[in-house]
C-alpha cells in the first residue's frame, strides 16, 4: 500500500471549476488567503460565483480581484470593511452580500463539512443577522436553525503539504482552511512546501489528507502573501 | 482460514479502485487488507481516528496508543494522519469515504442491513457502524452465505433491527458475488466449484441469474 | 504576561466533582483512556454519576471499576460489547444504557463544546438509535436533532502537556478527548509529561489551554495502559 | 494618546484578574495589555485563532501568517497556541472567554451595546464582535463618554441596531467609571479632575451616584 500523489498542475485543478458554482476561500485578512488560486480562477474567468469568505480582503488583493473582474454574483462573509469596492458593489445592489457572525460562518462551514443538516445556535437574536431563520426551542429556550454550507470548490493556502494532501497551516494562516477543507466537493490546496508522504508527522497535521483532491505547488509567493505595510 | 473464505476475500479485495479511501470492518473485512497488491494506491480509514492504517503489529512491536476501531494494534505508512473522532466521521459523512466493507446478520434483497442487534441476545451498541453503512459512497458486504445452522443471510426481508436502510450495492460471500440492483440481488459471479443452483438454494430471495457463462472466482 | 499555571495535585482535582455529576471521560479501548484520574475518582467515591464515554473498556480496567464500585447511575455511550459487567447491569436494569452512534456522539459533545444546541443529522433514522428525538424538516428532507452533551466534569488523558494546559495526544488516543475537553464545566487532564510553556509549538498544540482547568501529573503508567494482551 | 484617555486604558487593565482569559476588542481595547504589570497571569484571546497574543511587532520583525484580529501583527509567548475559527468561537460560546473589551457607539442603561452599524453610513458586518457581546462571561465597554459632535454614548435606550441585548455589565469612559446595575446605570469612580455633576451631564441617561466620596482614577 502507498497513498495517492495528488499534486496537479493549478490550470487544471481550477478548470474543474463551472460557471455558477459555490467556491469557499480559506484566510482571515492575509494569512491563509490562497492568492495564487485566486489568480488563477480570474485568469480563467469562471462567472456568476458564490463566494464564501470570512472577509473580502482589501484593494487589490485576492477576493478584491474576483470583484473587479465581476465574476462574483454573491458573497456570504462576516465583515468586508476594509474593502471600499464590495461596500460600493453591495451599495449598489450589484453584490449580493450575506452576513454571518464570524463563529456561526466557521459552524456552518464545519457543518456542511462534517456532514449535518445544520447546527442550532443563539447567536445574534436581537439582530437582524437571525431574521428570516428558521427558529426551534430547544429545553425551553429558543434556538435558530443555521444551516450547513457547502461548496463545488474550497481552495486553501496551506504553509506545507505532502503529495496525498495532508495539510499544516502557519500560525493564524489556519482560520477558516480545515473547516472549508471539509466542506468542499472540489478541494484544492496551494503549498508553499510540498513534502513526499511521510514527510509531516501524523500527529502534526491540520487537514488529513482523504479531504483534499489537488495540491498545487507554489513556484514562488507573490508580494500579496507578504507583511501588509499600511 | 478455509479456502473459500481466502478466496471470498481475495475477490472483495479487487472491489478496491485505485486511489480509494477504504474503511474495512472488525472481522473478515479486515483480512481484506492482506490481498492487496504491494504499493497499491489507497488510503485506509479507521474510525478510532486515523487515515492511513498500516500493517497490524503483534503486542511485542506494538505501540499501545495505536489501534484500530477493532482493537488490534496497527501501524502508519508515510502520509498517515491521526485525528478526533468529529473529524473521523466528518470524512465518513461527508462523503470522503469511497467504500466500507461490513459484516452482516442479514442482507435483504432491497439492500437493507442489519448486522448490530441480535434480539434478546446481542445488543452492546453500534459503534460507528451505522454511520458507515449509511454514509459510506459504496457499501459491500463480507460474510459467509449462510450462518453456522445454514440460515441464509441474503433475505427477502430482514427480521433483524436494521443498521441502515437500502445501503448495501454488493455481497461478497463464500459461494458468490450479489448486487443489490433495483429489481432484487442479481448474481455475478460464483465461487469456483460452486453452481448457480447451489446459490439460489441458499439464498431465501428470488436470485436472478445471468443468461450464459457466468464468471468464476 | 505570562500564561497561568494549572498543574494540580490529582486528590484536589478529582475532589472538585460533586456527586451526582455528569463525568465525560475520553478514550477509545485503552488509548486515550485517563486510567489514573479514574482510580482516584472510584478511591473518592462520588456516587450517582453519569458517565459519558465512547465504552464500557474491557474488564478490570477504566470505566470497569467505576461500574463494580456502583458510582454509575448512567452510562452514554456508543458500544459496550467488551464489558460484560456494563453488559449485565444494563441487562438487569441497574445501569441505565444511551447508545448513540460514535459519531453522533463525538458531534454533541462537540457542540456542547462549541456552545451550541444541537446539531441537525440525519443518522440512525431506521434505527432505534433516533427515536424519540426531536425532527425538523430541512430543505424538504428529514432532519433529526442531537442536542448538545456538556458535562460537569471532563476526565482527559494527553501525551504530552504544559504547565498552562495545552495537550497533546499520541496516535489514535485521540479520539474523544479533544472534544470532551472544550465540552466540560471542569476540565482535568493527565499527562506522561508535562513541559514549562513552551514547550509544545503553537502550531502542534491539538487542544488549547484555555479549555482546561487542571493539569495532572502522572508520575508513573500503570499497566492499564499497557498493550493488551489477549 | 491624550492623558485622559490613557488613564482610562489604564483603569480599564486593573479589570483584569490573574488567571483570565480575555479578548481585547479593536481601538482603544487593544491598548489595555500595554498597562498590565510584568510577568502578570493572563491569557489574551483573539478571534482569528491565538491564545496567548504577545506583543505586536514592526512591520520589519512581522510574521506575515501572524496577526490578531484587528489585523495588527503580534507575536507568540511562551505557552500560546493556534486554532482554527471553529475552536476559537467554541471558546468564546462555551464560556471559556472570562472578560471581553470591546468600543461601542451606544451602550444603554440596560446594558444594551450597539457597536456594529451606523444605519445608513456603517454597515461592514460584525464579524466576530455579536457572539464576544453575547457570550463572554464579563463583557467591558471601553469608549470616550461622548463622541466628537459631544453626544452622550450612554443612553437610555440605544437608537441605533443592537450589537447584543443587556450584555455590558460595566463602561470605562475618559470621565468616569459606571457599572450596568438592575436599577440603571451607576457611577463607581470618576476620572482625575472630573466631578459627578460633569458626567451626569455627558450621560443621557439617569445615573445614580454613591453617598459620600467617590473613588478617582
């Protein structure tokens, strides 16, 4: 027995991806955000998506990119204020922007991922983040029904791999990866390292590998992976 | 082990594509392991928390932190992961699991399984074997054609509690190859020695049989 | 700023539990399983407790001599076939016996871990295993709600500790401890070794230190931990 | 920083007790861990997964895979660990986050915070502030007393969408020191200079003060 060798070439781990489909990308800020797969999907120009990402990082940087080539038709995230152009979009009505508070996105990511219908929170009652979902009580209290998320796609941003996709994440890179790891159909990783197996330890890895179908191999980090000067 | 169950077994194992992540139950499942080709792709899941099982250690190599959800003592390869036990079945859920293989008391012919409760004299839970019989993409079934008195296991109905409904595609048996199909259990193909005739007088639902040759494993 | 302290004597750690008490204990067959932390709560004596574990372990080991001590009232679980003593208890309605599939149960301590509810499932529907429980529809298709598991007390067993609590668990002892950690109102973990801060890498810690309230030293393993020889 | 609100931040870090876990909020929150004494027992939490935040750093010694929630690059102590966004806001739902500073744009008397929109001007989502409100067992406002048009931030009843209902148990302000009570809201302490009748006018809200003399910070 030997584990599979998923590395791929990222043209061909991108064009997997249709039109129309539901793409989760992992990062909170810079740290995690997979810029190079990013690149890639608006180079090949996949329209009408469904992005799903705790934020819309800032001018000129990943999920911003997807927004300027008008390739997003709705994004679920839980804060975009550092990027004036999907406030302008949402504003005009030509983003359809969804909110969630940040630990009920990572649950219902987790959720999709670990394959249940919903989890059951009591998270943003008095606000208009709970309006419109379904409610059920619970042991005498009221609880709302946050469904589960999944996607066609996750694409990560792991600091080390190894071929059958076995992940680690650096410091806060982690965020949101393992989660939409889970939770995807399609799930590719971008690598700054990629080991041969045996190369992680198996008590040190953040995604096991059956999650993952691509690795990608980053030939060299763009200057978006680097420390944010403002 | 008998000749038969060797080659039962033998044959569940080309059941195994490429590439796969597998997880094979307590018993004859696990034996299927030992009829894979060497440096054949495939990652192997136990649901005690890891992917890629390795070889089983006898207790003088073993390390007394890793087992399978069996109990025995098992090893990693390179590319081998541990993780909890919500990860574990979020895998099996989720759909990442291509295959399981399970042991039976019963099979019925709509592909219902119940192999967790012997009424009145075995019920000490399920374990994770409800989670894979229902979740698994593909499940196939490993058992011996009748039990110890000659009782089919191959059923129109199963008198037994059911693990999961409708789950079961495949089963492997000593004397042939099932599939569960919409229209009842369908033979493919039969044990070397063994008749179509000797199949169907030992399976207590209607068998459809294929017209000419029929394969022999 | 430094990181507490939690390193605790086992005797005052243990005697935190009250009779009565919901106990979580982690493990799966031998790995994982706090041996010691055992003893010393069939040595203290609380009576009438709930126990909440994947299984019953084997005979005289674990939750065995919490069972022939008659401390359990309750016992949730997912399997018991290796105990024969859970098993005729059960049989004679002394030990009342929940079974949950195994990964259902990992899902609601997990979320009593997480603060929530319940999660939504659609396990054992053809099984007894999901009768009596709450249904919701979802999405046009049945769903089955899992309340969440908290305990009193969350007995762990790690590989490795720090002072501070983090954890590390070795290989397939695993399991349920992590869960069972964020899960407990009073979180006592034994460790083989127990580092200053620092001494496990951020990014291999697998359970936070915040979870836990009370680290134990083990100064010794007895053979319970040992490979069974059958 | 002005004097003024310095003395507040400072205030504001003898909240925490050894032992804690604690989650500094954006803005002045985050300048409360400047004012904790050397080698005191704390653990900082920030959302985006790291407990035990240390110092933040340059942009020349950053690690660029290391930020707080803020976005502030920071640093690791001894004993600090990495999450993901899933066990990060378990800690926070599960009652594991012992105090939470946050900033507000309004906070009522009872204990109402709004802090995430400014219909029609401010609406970038919340991200993790609505569960660190509703669910640290301690939740601190930390806020200038009025905003710069001079508008009272401490009201009767909040005008604007609520953040989480009766969640503030007690505001540090650059006058004063006031604790959320079952009566209303109720002045501890004043700042240096500041007398009782001045923070009564800058509250739009009644504001019961002590008998005798008041505590100045």
């Amino acid at each position: 027995m030997r584990l599979p060798d998923k590395t791929t070439a990222i043209e061909e781990a991108i064009a997997r991806i249709p039109d129309g489909a539901t793409v989760m990308l992992g990062g909170f800020g810079v740290p995690g955000t997979p810029f190079t797969l990013i690149r890639e999907l608006v180079r090949q120009g996949q329209k009408n998506l469904t992005v799903i990402k705790n934020d819309a990082n800032e001018k000129g940087m990943g999920v911003d990119h997807l927004l300027a080539s008008g390739q997003v038709a709705r994004l679920v995230t839980t804060h975009i204020g550092l990027n004036p152009r999907a406030v302008a979009l949402k504003n005009a009505g030509s983003l359809d922007v969804e909110f969630c508070a940040q630990g009920i996105l990572a649950e219902r990511v987790r959720a999709g991922g670990a394959g249940l219908k919903a989890v059951v929170a009591d998270i943003g009652l008095d606000t208009d983040l709970a309006r419109g979902k379904p409610r059920i009580e619970l042991g005498g209290a009221v609880g709302v029904v946050e469904t589960a998320l999944r996607a066609d796609a996750a694409l990560l941003h792991a600091g080390r791999a190894d071929t059958f996709g076995n992940l680690r994440y650096a410091a806060t890179a982690r965020n949101f990866n393992p989660l939409m790891a889970m939770a995807g159909d399609l799930v590719i990783a971008e690598a700054e390292i990629v080991l041969p197996p045996g190369g992680l330890a198996p008590e040190d890895i953040h995604t096991p590998g059956p999650f993952v179908d691509h690795v990608v191999r980053l030939a060299h980090l763009s200057e978006e992976y680097g420390v944010v000067r403002r | 082990m008998s000749d038969a169950r060797t080659r039962m077994v033998a044959r569940a194992a080309r059941e195994i594509a490429p590439g796969m992540v597998v997880n094979l139950g307590i018993g004859l499942p696990s034996r299927v392991v030992d009829h894979l080709p060497p440096r054949f792709p495939v990652c192997l899941h136990t649901e005690n928390g890891l992917s890629g099982v390795g070889p089983t250690l006898p207790p003088d190599s073993a390390d007394r932190n890793l087992i399978d959800a069996g109990g025995a003592y098992v090893s990693t390869v390179p590319g081998s992961a541990f993780f909890d036990s919500a990860v574990s079945f979020a895998l099996v859920r989720s759909g990442r699991l291509d295959l399981t293989m399970l042991g039976a008391f019963e099979v019925s012919q709509a592909g219902d399984l119940a192999n967790w409760i012997i009424p009145g004299r075995f019920s000490p839970g399920a374990g994770g074997g409800i989670e894979l019989a229902q979740k698994a993409r593909r499940v196939a079934v490993l058992t011996m054609h009748t039990d110890r008195d000659g009782t089919p296991k191959l059923v129109a109905d199963c008198s037994m509690p059911l693990t999961a409904r409708g789950c079961v595609s495949r089963v492997f048996t000593d004397l042939a190859v099932i599939d569960v199909t919409p229209a009842g259990f369908a033979l493919r193909e039969v044990a070397q020695g063994v008749t179509p005739e000797q199949v169907i007088a030992a399976t207590a639902a209607p068998l459809a049989v294929p017209d000419g040759d029929i394969v022999v494993f």
